[in-house]
C-alpha cells in the first residue's frame, strides 16, 4: 500500500515503547484476525 512504510517507520519515531518486530507480529499469519496492543497510555 502507498505510504505503508512511511507510516511504520513515524509509528516507530513517535512511539519509542513499540517492541521492535511489532510489524512482522501483528502481519503474521497474513490475512487473519490478529490483535495487538503495540503502544499503552502508560508507555
């Protein structure tokens, strides 16, 4: 999708409590239902 890797890379710029490998956790397995929090108010 245009601007997908722009996206993740300002998500991870901004929100330094994201786990490194949040994309390839919540992409896998492709098309399934796959919930995450990546990023708390506690963070």
């Amino acid at each position: 999708m245009i601007g997908f890797s722009d996206l993740a890379r300002e998500i991870e710029v901004r929100f330094k409590g994201i786990p490194s490998g949040w994309y390839e956790t919540v992409m896998q397995p492709p098309f399934a239902t796959n919930q995450r929090v990546l990023w708390g108010r506690g963070n």
